[in-house]
C-alpha cells in the first residue's frame, strides 16, 4: 500500500513518462488500434495503423 498522495503522484508520473516513450505507446496502440498521438511512434506500429 502506499504511505502519501505524494507516492502516488510520484507513481503516476513515472506511469506517465514510461507510455509517452514511443515504443511503449506503440504496443498499446496496436492493442487498441487507436491513434497513439506521440511523435516517433510510427517505425513501431503495425504496418496498416501506420498512416
């Protein structure tokens, strides 16, 4: 469990940053098939979402 708002603000944030990296964002979008809208992505989606 967490001990402060604060952890869990630290915790989101690092949430955060770990899915705007595009090769992470690139698996959730295939998942979805939805737009990533994160710059970079492109080189990591399958090939019929990469427009």
């Amino acid at each position: 469990m967490l001990d402060s708002q604060g952890e869990v603000m630290a915790l989101a944030a690092l949430h955060m940053d770990f899915l705007l990296e595009p090769e992470n964002i690139s698996a959730v979008t295939n998942y979805a098939r939805y737009n990533a809208g994160v710059t970079g992505v492109e080189e990591f989606l399958d090939p019929d979402l990469a427009t």
